[in-house]
C-alpha cells in the first residue's frame, strides 16, 4: 500500500469520525419535539384502546334467519354472556338470563342471541317513543373500530331492536330514525325463552340517511368495535335493567350510545 493511499484513508476515517460526532451533538430537544408531535396525532385522531378483543369465525353458509340455531355455524362459533349490569338493580336468573354469538360473512354480521326474560313488555307501540324502555336487544357497532363519540353521528350505530323488530337510532339531528334496512331480525319465543337471529349490514361513518350508501364489504382481519345489551321491562314505566356485554369501567355504564370507545372489539378470522 502507497503511503498516499494510506493518507487517504485516514483522511476519509476522520471525516466519518467528524460526522459521525456531529451527528451524537445534536441537541435532545429535536429528538423530543419529535416525539410530542407523533403524541399530538394520535390524541388528535382519537385512537381506541382495543379491549375485549375477540375472534370471530366466517359463516361458509349463511345462517338462515328463521329463530332456530340449527344452522351449521352457531354450532361452531361460542357464547359470550351478556353479564354486565350497566343499569338497574342486581337482578335474578328468572329475570333475566342472556347469552350471544357472532360471525360473519363479506356481506354482513350475524348474531345469534338467547335471552330469558320473565315478561316481554311493549308498552309504547310507536316504534320511535320511548324506545329504550320497551324490552329490546341493542347492538352496538363501529364498523372502522375508530372508537369515539357517535351519540349524533355515524361514527358508530346504536341499534335498538325492538320486540316488534323495528330497528331505531338517533341521527345527526338528534332524531330517532328507523334503521330496518340495516338490522333483519328474527324471534321465536318458547315460554320465558327467546331465540333471536339478526343480519346486520355493516355502514360506516359516511352513511347518510336518505342518500344512497354502500354497505362495508367485511374482509378477513378486519377489526370492528362491537358490543350488545338487552332493555330489561317486565311492566314498569322505565326499563328496569340494562345488561350489556362488555365492562364498562367507572360510576357511569350507561355510555354505549354516547361513546364507540367502550365497545370490545372483534376480529374477523377464516
Ligand atoms: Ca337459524
Ligand atoms: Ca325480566
Ligand atoms: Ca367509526
Ligand atoms: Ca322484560
């Protein structure tokens, strides 16, 4: 080796010791900076913590809506209880006993539900007064999992499903609107047990009542924030109960129409 060439790599070894050493001074503050602007995004954008994270099998045959759960599918998919008191005093079994399943398929969600209820009460026959205080189940989805307030919005729908299966939820102008176009449903009482099968259309937050939406085609792994709960009134003015799915975790419970962040979250698997 030349002593020029082995000047000349010593020349180049200093810059990179020289740039590297510049690049070690640079004040903290920038790196900080930084960090606090990525913090400020993610409040701004408001992410949801996922809680109650749960999978959910694809349906290769579309159960049939008929208030049987003879269909292949429930037989491989679980229950999940509908064991949080959201509202109301403790209650018995013989008051209420609910329990539910869900899956899917690219067109909608299906949910499968037992409820025993000791009295089914409809007191306010129009579907759009007083809603939540007639026995319902109500379910609750937020098809981008985006989590946040929906209380007058789409971010996120609150389904109401009535005895007589009307489907209501309030809409950008604080009104009650019918949803029966989302929610199909079906309901077969045996005594003081009902079997419910609904198919739930999926929209999400660009919907427009009245206008002329297309349904969110579901895909394997997508995440949804999903919850439910059953309106419990066996014959007083107001519901005497509110029995949801998922842990709600401070004084208030009664949230799910205000706020897509409580809801679980599901995971749709193959
Ligand atoms: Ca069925
Ligand atoms: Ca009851
Ligand atoms: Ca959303
Ligand atoms: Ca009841």
């Amino acid at each position: 080796m030349s002593l020029n060439l082995i000047m000349k790599r010593i020349f180049l070894l200093f810059i990179l010791l020289f740039i590297l050493s510049c690049k070690k001074n640079l004040p903290n503050s920038t790196k900080d900076e930084l960090a606090v602007l990525d913090q400020k995004d993610l409040r701004k954008q408001n992410v949801k913590i996922d809680h109650q994270i749960r999978k959910v099998k694809k349906a290769v045959i579309v159960p049939k809506l008929d208030g049987k759960m003879d269909d292949p599918i429930w037989k491989e998919a679980i229950w999940y209880g509908f064991d949080q008191r959201w509202l109301g005093a403790p209650y018995t079994f013989n008051d209420f006993f609910g329990r539910y399943k869900v899956v899917w398929t690219p067109e909608a969600l299906y949910v499968l539900v037992e409820i025993k209820d000791d009295v089914l009460f409809d007191q306010n026959k129009d579907p759009l007064s007083l809603w939540w205080d007639d026995d319902c189940v109500e379910i609750f989805i937020d098809a981008d999992n985006s989590g946040g307030d929906h209380q007058y919005s789409n971010n996120a729908f609150a389904y109401h499903v009535a005895l007589d299966g009307n489907v209501v939820d309030l809409d950008k102008h604080k009104k009650p609107v019918l949803y029966n176009n989302h929610v199909s449903s079906k309901r077969i009482t045996n005594g003081d047990v009902s079997v419910w099968e609904f198919e739930i259309i999926v929209y999400d937050d660009t919907y427009e009542e009245g206008k002329v939406n297309d349904p969110m085609i579901l895909k394997k792994d997508q995440k949804l924030g999903f919850a439910i709960a059953y309106n419990d009134n066996d014959g007083s003015k107001e519901r005497e109960n509110f029995i949801g799915s998922v842990f709600i975790p401070g004084e208030e419970k009664n949230l799910g129409w205000i706020n897509a962040d409580i809801f679980g979250t599901i995971i749709l698997e193959e």
